[in-house]
C-alpha cells in the first residue's frame, strides 16, 4: 500500500479494518481509498482512456461515459502528461530528457531526437530569434557530416514547418522523414491549442507514433499504468 496516503496527514502507514476501510496509523483517520486520483471506478477510466486512443470526440465521451466535460478534460489533460513523461527507454540515459516538468514553456522551436525507431521531441526554449536567424542564413554552410538540423523545426501560425538544408531533399525518404510528415498533419489538423498546453499535445503525437505498431489493449494497458504513477 506505499502508493496510497493518508488525505488528512499523508502517512503511508495503514490497519485495514473489516469493511475495506483504511486507518491511518498517524492521525487516525479512516477512510475509503481510492481506485485512481480521478476518484472513478478503474472500469469507467479505462473506458475513458479507450475513448481518448480512438480519438473520439469530447461531447461524445461525456454521452457514453456520463462524465462531466470538465471532468473529463482534466482527466485527458492527466492523460496527455503521463504520455509526454513517457521518455523512451533508449533515451533515458539523456537526464535533460528525463527531467519531468509540470509545465514546459512555449516555443515555436522543435528539435527531434530518434535512435532505434523512437521518437522524442523537445520544445527548444532555449533558443532565441536571432540564433534561429543566424542559422537560417548559414544552415547551406553547416558541416555536411553533422546532419542535426535534418531534425529541426517550426510552428508557426499553427503549421509545422521542418527548417533542413537544401541538399537533405535530395535523399531517399526515411523513418525520420515518416515522423516529420505524421507530425505536420497531426499539428495542423489540431485546431483550438492553447500555447501553454502545445507540448501536451506534441508529447501525445509523438506517444501515439512510438506505439503505432500496439494493439488498442495494449495501448490502453500501458496508459492505465502510466496513469497511476502520476
């Protein structure tokens, strides 16, 4: 039981009493625990989570299920968290990778990692206009052995535009070149995204592409896992 907490005092220490309840060895408080955080049945939230992998409407969830839309949108807002936590095992040596973040800062910059068929994509903060301009005027220039900037990119006026020198479009089409195509249409079919929750919805493309290959079970599995760790 060491991920269930006393609500009042936060012990991990419990009796179990008879009917189900739980005491909490520190204040004393006894209480019911909960299935999940989103206090519903596990049953209705893996419905939930099915619902979101089909990519069914909200109004429609809220029909099927009997959830309020408020409800429900901060439920797939925990959703869409869990799935950008989700670093990639091939990638969780990069600690800059792993960092989780309650809220990462907008910026129209995206830079792509791939290494063994997955994907991760950061939001590039960190880079300023004139350092994007700067590139953009030396990028024909840039060392041919390093091909880094095949995976940079763009958002702007809610496209994404993948910002790679010229001669890059002369080669043959590959995994990577799949990602960028999956992702400009994902972004642009989006309507109604909030900058402050954009990296939300990166992180769920980039989850849904990595598990392309999943069953919709396996998915949903995954995804209930992921939600209890939150």
């Amino acid at each position: 039981m060491s991920q269930i907490k006393c609500p009042k005092c936060h012990s991990e220490s419990f009796w179990q009493t008879k009917d189900g309840r739980l005491k909490c060895k520190n204040c004393r408080y006894l209480f019911k625990p909960k299935e999940n955080q989103f206090n519903l049945p596990n049953s209705k939230l893996e419905q939930i989570v099915a619902l979101f992998l089909l990519e069914t409407p909200i109004e429609a969830i809220c029909q099927e299920v009997q959830i309020s839309k408020y409800k429900l949108l901060k439920i797939i807002e925990a959703i869409r968290k869990a799935m950008t936590n989700d670093v990639p095992e091939v990638f969780q040596k990069n600690k800059e990778l792993v960092q989780k973040s309650e809220k990462i800062p907008y910026s129209p910059f995206i830079g792509l990692f791939h290494q063994n068929g997955s994907f991760f994509v950061n939001l590039l903060s960190e880079i300023t206009k004139n350092e994007f301009l700067n590139f953009l005027k030396e990028k024909e220039n840039l060392n041919q052995i390093e091909d880094w900037q095949r995976n940079f990119g763009l958002v702007y006026k809610k496209r994404l535009y993948r910002i790679f020198p010229s001669r890059f479009k002369e080669r043959k089409i590959d995994e990577i070149d799949q990602f960028w195509a999956y992702l400009k249409k994902r972004v642009f079919t989006k309507a109604g995204i909030r900058k402050n929750k954009f990296y939300l919805h990166l992180g769920e493309y980039v989850w849904r592409y990595n598990h392309r290959n999943s069953s919709l079970e396996e998915m949903k599995t995954a995804l209930m896992n992921l939600l209890s760790k939150l």
